[in-house]
C-alpha cells in the first residue's frame, strides 16, 4: 500500500519492519482485536528471506536469503510451510563432497571430514566440549550461566587456542563461525557463540543438514512465500511498504507513541514492536533517547558479510557424477563452500556458492562481472581437478546467476544476524535485548531464545513480542 495519500493514522499497535518476527506478531495483534498498522522500510515482505525466479522462464525460485528449516525442533516455521499448502524439499545428502586444496582435490562422502583417526578424535574431543559448553549457557540471561563472564571476556578463536592449543581445531571453527554468520572467529564473543548452538538445540544441530539439523528442508516455492501468505491476512490497509521509520517519539504524559516515515506518513500507538537488526537501530532517532545500554549494542554489535552466488544449470551434472555438488575451500577462492539447491519436480539445478567473513567483504569490492568471473573460475576449477574413473569432469556453462549482496542494502547492512563482540554482553547484560524500552518492544531473529538467528527464532520471538504488548493492553 502506498502511504503518500495518508499522513496520519491512529493504531494500538505500530509494528516496524514486515520479515516473519513483525509479520507474526502483526496477526497475534490482530487475532486478540487490536489494531494495527505493519510500517516496512523496503518495497516487499519477507526480510532477509528472498527468493528470486532460477531462469527466464519456467518454474522454479532460488532463496538469495535465508533458506533451510527442519520439520521437527523447527516446529513453527514447519507449521507455516504445512498451512500454506507448501512443499518442503529435503537437502541432498549423498554424493562424494570435494574438498580444494593447494595441491588439487579430495574427495570424501558427504558429510564426512577427510581427517586422520588422531584429527578424528581430537575433532570428537570438540564436540563433546562444545556441547557441554553450550549446554550450561542460561538462554534467558547468557551471563547468568557458570564461567559466563570467562566465555564472553575471549573471543571464539582465543577460546578454541587456549582450550585445544590447535590453529587446525581454531581454523575448523573459525570456518563454522563464517558459515553460521559471516563472522571472523576472532570477531564474536565465545558466550555469545555458545549461546547461538544452545538456542538450535546443540553445537551439532546448527551446523547439521540431517534429519532435526539447522539445514535439513528447503521450500520448493520459496521461503519468501511465507512472508507472502502471512501479509494477506493483514487486515486492509494495515501494511505501509516504502515507508522507512526515522523518528519514535514516546510522551510519557499521554502513553502515545508517535511514530515518523521518511514519507511523511505518521503513526498513533499506544506500543510500537520494532523488528530490526540493533545495528539498524541507529537510523532511528528515539526520543526519549534508546538506554545507554541498547545503543552500546545498537553501536558495537556486528553484522558479519554474507552472500551467494547462485550458479543455475540445464541439467545436474555433479549428480550425475556420484558428486555431492559440495566444494569446501580454505583461501583459494571467494567461495568457503558451496551447496546443492536443486528442486527436481520444478527442473531447478542449482549449486549456492556461500561467500562470506573477510574473503567475502574483499570480493565485494570487486565489479559485478569480476565477482561472477571468480566464483564462476573457482567453482569450475575445483570440479575439474575431480578425477572420476570415467575421465575429467566436463562442467558446462551456467543458464543463469543469481546474486545478492545483503550487506550493501540500506536496511539490511549484512546478515544473517547480528552478534557481540568479546565483553559487550558483560558490559550491558545478557538480557538487555529484549528488555522493552517503555512502550517500544523488540523482537526478530536476533532476540530469539530458540533458533537465534533462523527464521524459526524469527517467528518465536514475534509471539513473544506480540505476548507482551497484548498482555500491557488488555489488562
């Protein structure tokens, strides 16, 4: 809806931003009778879940954003998939992976680190600790768990390098940091690290695309869809598209809060929910001033660099080669590794190259045919040094890119979620997220308790917003 032709607009409720966290809690608002007007600064739904047409023609859809659910501890992403009549497409786990190195290429079945029995045990050794490490993390107060203060004064590299004394044990995590949120190892808080495998049910769930494991089903039409259906309950003329929020006014005479566009729309409410990532709070100007504490994290919080680059073929050659479609890479390319995304019933084959962490910020810089030559040069050269008994592999020339760079959007700035660096949550409170400031609540995937960081933590902590400010009107 445009928001030109209206200037005023009096709500119970302003919910900011329209991905699945303020989308949820706009239908819970209005599920208990309350008004409400859903205010998003970009020109669509969905957040950071996109999904972009895989060719010209035909069916088909490529999520550039967030993709993977599981059908099991992912209970309320599922639920939403099995309302909208949508089909969940099982991650591929077959095939050899391929592992790039100086000297060529390894293959291993997928799944399957090419470690020696003594790398296997060591490996083994972190696991067990990481999981008992996340187990003690308190998901409610982070720093109210024993040796919290110890976790969160390290980062998750310095961590890895006094507990296991290996730079082979620090790089292996530094590689799953990257991978979860774009983030250098060195960068993020240990505690803060822990408290992310914690809320996905364990260190070995969220790095797992198996069955209960964080990548385990995609959505053959798209994740995006989601957003898409839960918009069309909004009642009529409660959703303001290209509407960006500047200014949240609260008057604590009154208990109005006055919410200001960019557009010169203006909201009435008596609670405002705001869905966005704390680095994004700083283009809002709140009056009265954000705690000292939530600009501290609003300030120093890090939104790491990740992107892919979604390379789309006639037919699924690596399939047909025994090949998982899996490269994993340490520093020879922009790529850390790539996936299969492939929905068979639409004739959609696809590889996802993930570029992300430092590699991904220098390939950024790069102009867009450069960025396509060397993802495209890495992803091929890795799956020709393939030798199969058959002969080299033959790769042929992609039908279609796609590419999003999220960091480079003005009101996304990077993804998939924000996370502290070593001792900010010592310095501000493990609970300061989300604790609401007066009448304005927050949510989205960053605050969650559960799935901190997924779309499932996402719509969790919609309802919880939305439990809160439902709670303050009726009683």
């Amino acid at each position: 809806m445009s928001s030109t032709s209206v200037t005023r607009e009096s709500v119970d409720v302003v919910v900011i931003g329209a991905g699945l966290s303020g989308l949820r809690a706009a239908l819970l608002i209005q599920a208990a009778g309350l008004s409400c007007a859903v205010v998003e600064a970009i020109d669509r739904v969905g957040g950071k879940t996109l999904s972009l047409p895989s060719k010209n023609s035909g069916p088909g859809v490529n999520d550039v954003g967030a993709a993977w659910i599981n059908d099991t501890t992912q209970s309320e992403m599922y639920t939403l998939v099995q309302k909208y009549g949508l089909q969940g497409e099982v991650q591929m786990d077959s095939g050899n992976d391929v592992w790039e190195h100086d000297d060529g290429v390894i293959l291993s079945p997928h799944g399957v680190l090419p470690l020696t029995e003594e790398e296997q045990a060591a490996l083994g050794q972190v696991i067990v600790r990481f999981t008992e490490l996340a187990t003690d993390v308190n998901l409610e107060d982070p720093m109210a768990g024993p040796g919290a203060k110890e976790l969160d004064s390290v980062s998750l590299h310095e961590y890895c390098l006094q507990a296991f004394q290996s730079e082979q044990i620090a790089t292996l995590l530094n590689t799953v940091s990257q991978s979860l949120v774009g983030i250098e190892s060195k960068d993020i808080s240990a505690l803060s690290f822990l408290h992310s495998c914690k809320s996905g049910t364990g260190f070995q769930a969220v790095i797992s695309d198996t069955k209960h494991g964080a990548q385990y089903l995609r959505v053959q039409q798209g994740t995006q869809t989601v957003s898409k259906n839960m918009a069309k309950e909004l009642k009529k003329g409660s959703l303001w598209l290209s509407t960006p929020v500047t200014n949240i006014e609260q008057c604590a005479e009154t208990g109005v809060c006055t919410v200001r566009s960019a557009n010169k729309a203006v909201f009435l409410a008596k609670k405002v929910i705001l869905s966005t990532a704390t680095p994004l709070y700083n283009k809002i100007q709140f009056t009265p001033p954000l705690p000292a504490d939530k600009q501290r994290l609003a300030q120093e919080s890090i939104l790491g660099y990740y992107s892919k680059m979604i390379f789309v073929f006639e037919k699924p050659w690596w399939r047909t080669a025994g090949l998982s479609g899996e490269i994993k890479a340490q520093d020879l390319g922009p790529i850390l590794f790539s996936v299969d995304t492939s929905i068979p019933a639409d004739d959609q084959w696809s590889i996802s190259c993930f570029i992300v962490g430092s590699r991904g910020l220098k390939w950024s810089k790069l102009s867009q045919e450069e960025r396509y030559s060397s993802a495209w040069n890495q992803l091929r050269s890795a799956f020709e040094k393939v030798d199969l008994e058959s002969g080299k592999l033959e790769i042929p020339e992609p039908i279609n890119a796609l590419e999003y760079e999220w960091s480079k959007q003005e009101f996304f700035l990077g993804g998939p979620c924000p996370a502290p660096p070593p001792g900010l949550l010592s310095a501000v409170g493990g609970d300061t997220l989300r604790k609401p400031f007066e009448n304005v609540h927050f949510v989205g995937t960053e605050t969650a308790l559960e799935w901190k960081g997924y779309m499932e933590g996402a719509i969790r902590s919609g309802d919880r917003g939305a439990a809160e400010v439902i709670e303050a009107l009726q009683n």
